[in-house]
C-alpha cells in the first residue's frame, strides 16, 4: 500500500507531498491541473520509462519518492534479502529524472530492473489507453489464474517443475551436441594413450639417463682420475698408506720410550684402514667403464624421447605419467556414453511428466473456472449499466507440444465477449468502445478478486485507475464508484476522475490544483473534508458552486457514504 507519495521539481510539480489511506482514494480536479502528473510519478516507482523532459523548467534534475507498506508474504524473503528490505518495514522508493537517473530502495543503490521486481507487489496502473493492453493474452491469463485461485500453491511447483524440465532437457541436449567433438576427442586421447604407453615411462627415469649420459661421456676423464687418485693413495711408492705404515713403525718406537705416544699409533692405524678403504672403492673406476658408442647414442636416443614426451604432455615426467592415468579415465566415461545419454534423457524425461501433472492439473483448473468467471463478469457488468455475454477461448490444445510449455502452463486463452445479445462473440478490443472497456475492466477486476479472502492485517495491494471512467456518466457513473468502492475494501485504489457520482463514493478525497506561484505554474494536492469536499463534488457537478449544486452534491455524498 502507498503510503505517501513526495514529487520534486517533475513536470508542473515544484515540491509536492500526498498522503493517501486504505480504500478508495480519489483525486478531481480541473482538466490540465496536473492529476494525471501525480499518477506518472507513481508509475515511475513501479519501473515505468522515465523521459528526461519531465524535469522541471529551470531543474536540472527531477526525485520522485514513495513509502509504501508491502503486503505480508507478498515479496520472496530471498528476494527482499537480495535488495536489502526487511520484511514488515516501511519501504521507501526514490527515483531520479535527469542527472544520472538513480533508483534506491530504502537509500540503497538498485536499478529499475529492481523496481519491475517488485512492482507486481506495491501496484499496477490501469489508464483508459492501457485498458487494451490489459486484454493481451498474457494479462487475461493472469486475471483468470487470480480468480482460479492458488490455495495450493501449484503456481510455484509448476514454475519450479518447468525450470527444472529445461534444465534437464538442455543437459541432454548439451551431451548429444557434444557428442561428435567426444568422439573426436576419444580418437585424440587413444592416439595420446598408445603414445605415452609405448614409451613405458618411468618416474625419475630422465634424471638418472642423464647421469648415465655424464659418465658415458667422460669415461676416460673418468678412469684417469681414479687412477691417479688411487695411485696417490696407495699404489704409488710414496702413496698415503705407504707413508702412513712407515709413520705407525717409527710410532711404536718411540712408545718403547715415550709412553705418552702409546695411543698415536691406533691413531695412526685408523686413518691408513681408511685411506686403504677409499682406494678400494676408487679401483672399479681405474678400470674404465663400458663407454661403447652405441650405449651412448641409446641413452641420447631415450632422453630426446622423454624430452618430446615431457613437451608434450609435461613439463615433468611426472605429470607425463598422471596423464596416461586420466586418459584411461576419460576413454572409459566415453565408453559409457550411451549410458550417460539414456541417464540425461531419462531425467528429462521425468521432469517433463512432472510438468504435465501439474500443467494438466492447472489446466483444469483453469477450465473449470473460466465459466464461473465469465457468470460473475455479467453480474459485475450488469451492475455497471452494461450487458455483456463473456467466454473464454482456448488457444492451444489441452495437451500441447513442448515447444508451447512455460512457466504458467501451456494455456493460451483470449476473452471474447458481445454487449448485444444474439451477435457472435468477438475480442474485447473489438466490441467495446472506451467507457465499455474502462467498465469491462472493472468488472473484470472485481470478479477476478471477488474469491481472494481478505486479510485486514495485510497492506493492501494498490490498484491506479487513471480517467478509467471516461465516456460513461449518469446510472453507470454511479455504478462505476459503487465497485470501485467495493474494489477498495480488498485494495488501495487511487482513481483519478471527472465524475462526481464515482467522487462521491471515495474514502479520502483529494483535489489537484494549478495556481501561480513567484509567476509560474504549480501543481499542489489538498486532501478534502467536510464542506471543502461539499465544494468540490458541487464544481464537478455544475462547474460552478452555486447553493443548489452544493444541495445536490451533499445529497449524493450522503447517498453514496450510506451505501
């Protein structure tokens, strides 16, 4: 429900500030006043087009501004969350015109994507020249699905049930689509695999070939320098170890006299059994290794293929070998294709049978009501000073191909109607003229809403009619405020009107007004009570305020209060 509603510097509007209440709320005025300017402001909080040469001459640019209440539950709590509301606060819109044209929902950055979001939830404006498009298809499914009811949510589960159908149909389709770049792939992977099979890779391999290479290269640098390491240490006539003995005897002489020097010659004895172990192990290579050139030309060979090996599948042998792993795997999963094709199709397949119980399901539901809507618009209708014999045509089959399948079902329907009884049905658009539309609408909404329990707790929703009543006036006229009344005990209705019969039967009552200020134009709004609202219905009815016009304009309020 709007609460309030704050303009600046938009069209005629200097600085404005309306309160509005449950029920019935009306705006009159002279025409050119600017009342339809009060209902532009409000459509651009619900998302509407915003068009930069509404901003005030001289302004460089224009805030529209609203509080409203939201009705409990009537917004997803994920989706509150995603634009930082908290449920069962005050949620305050604001809109820029001109400059760099910012939304922000309760002083929070958004777009006007976000405002569409929420738009079905805070209201929806219907002009004369909407009325057409409220008769599209879409629009009168709608109507027909708020009259049908949802008290089983079946509405939701049958959104879910179709996301979940496409999802899994554009998996299975995903997997056919691939399935010739698999099979090339599978033809790439095999060749990969034989490749790195045939080369009987071994981890660390590369690292000790090119020791291998080394040694085999160096070989006679190799054996040389054993040798003469060998020699030094114990082969030569003045070699280590040789000196070492002759040390250890002239030792052990002098211990026969010294015997401080008992323990050098141990000392002496260890380090020869040493150096005698080191020559010992240098011996093999003063040998000389096998250095033929055909071992050395197969270690290069195998080491230029590890290198091709490691380029191309590497860059460590590792990864090389950790490759030929995967490629089992994957060569195995597209083995199993048909598996996994008949897994894909097979769940596309439930989620599709899931859909058409609930679309049949909704379907019927629909049919079912469609005639009791249809029985309950001619009685709304009736009361409205209008005949009208109401049908519903079905666009589709019962049960249609997927290709016609959404989120609301299958169903395609159009309303067909005639105002003179024994004429063939024909589309709305095509039998009604203007006031009949505005009229037709209202029934239409009245009936749809006319199951929906009301909930004095909850925001109403907030339904703008905008000079929906032009071209009717008289009994009609009376008609039309008697339901836009009745409208306004389940919604917030704003109604902007010509008419003192449909004035009369406002709950809140507000005039719309052009006066020269500072020598400009403004727009100012004043709400009306008592003998001001006595004034105004008696200028609608005569143009001028005279005793007998102010007679016959309280005698209508009252009428239309006590009704």
């Amino acid at each position: 429900m709007l609460l309030s509603l704050h303009i600046e510097d938009y069209a005629l509007i200097d600085r404005l500030a309306v309160e509005f209440a449950s029920g019935l709320n009306v705006l009159t005025g002279e025409t050119g006043s600017g009342k339809s300017i009060v209902v532009d402001a409000l459509g651009l909080l619900l998302g509407e087009r915003a068009d930069a040469a509404a901003v005030r001459s001289g302004a460089e640019r224009a805030w529209v501004s609203g509080v409203f209440r939201l009705d409990d539950g009537a917004v997803p709590a994920e989706a509150l969350d995603a634009l930082g509301i908290v449920a069962g606060e005050p949620l305050i819109v604001r809109r820029e015109i001109g400059g760099r044209g910012r939304v922000l929902i309760n002083d929070k950055p958004a777009t006007v994507a976000a405002l569409r979001q929420l738009a079905p939830a805070l209201g929806e404006v219907h002009a004369q020249n909407q009325a057409l498009v409220a008769f599209t298809p879409s629009a009168q499914l709608e109507l027909l699905d708020d009259f049908a009811g949802d008290g089983d949510g079946l509405l939701p589960r049958l959104r879910a049930a179709c996301a979940a159908w496409r999802d899994a149909e554009a998996a299975a389709a995903a997997w056919e689509q691939g399935e010739q770049t698999r099979l090339q792939q599978a033809d790439l992977w095999r060749y990969q695999r034989q490749e790195l099979e045939a080369a009987a890779l071994r981890d660390g391999e590369d690292a000790e070939l090119e020791q291998e290479r080394l040694r085999l290269a160096n070989a006679e640098r190799i054996a040389a320098a054993a040798h003469a390491a060998y020699a030094a240490l114990y082969d030569a006539p003045e070699a280590a170890s040789r000196a070492l003995r002759l040390a250890q005897k002239q030792v052990l002489e002098l211990a026969k006299f010294d015997a401080r020097a008992a323990d050098l010659a141990p000392r002496l004895e260890s380090a020869r059994l040493e150096i005698d172990d080191v020559a010992a192990s240098l011996r093999p290579w003063t040998e000389g290794e096998d250095a033929s050139p055909e071992r050395l030309a197969a270690v290069g060979d195998r080491l230029a293929l590890l290198d091709r090996i490691k380029r191309k599948y590497g860059p460590t042998l590792a990864e090389a070998i950790a490759l030929r792993s995967a490629l089992d795997e994957r060569l195995a999963a597209i083995a199993d294709a048909e598996g996994e094709r008949a897994r894909l199709r097979a769940a596309a397949a439930a989620a599709a049978a899931r859909y058409r119980e609930l679309a049949e399901r909704r379907s019927a539901l629909r049919r079912a009501a469609a005639q009791t809507l249809a029985a309950a618009v001619a009685r709304q209708a009736a009361d409205l000073a209008m005949k009208i014999e109401l049908a519903v045509e079905w666009l589709v089959p019962a049960a249609p191909e997927p290709a016609a399948w959404g989120p609301l079902g299958w169903d395609r329907i159009r309303f067909l109607a005639t105002t003179n009884p024994g004429e063939p049905l024909k589309p709305l658009a095509e039998i009604a003229s203007g006031g009949e539309l505005s009229r037709l609408l209202l029934a239409l909404q009245v009936a749809a809403q006319g199951r929906a329990p009301a909930r004095a707790a909850a925001a109403p929703r907030t339904l703008v009619f905008d000079e929906i009543d032009a071209g009717i006036g008289g009994r009609a006229a009376e008609a039309v405020g008697r339901k836009l009344a009745q409208l306004g005990a389940r919604f917030q209705v704003l109604c902007v009107t010509h008419l003192a019969q449909i004035a009369s039967y406002a709950h809140h009552h507000l005039r719309v007004e052009k006066v020269r200020r500072g020598g400009r134009a403004i727009t100012e709004v004043a709400a009306l009570a008592g003998p001001e609202r006595v004034e105004e219905v008696a200028r609608m009815l005569s143009g001028l305020a005279s005793a007998a016009a102010r007679q016959h304009a309280a005698e209508l309020l009252r009428r239309a209060q006590s009704a």
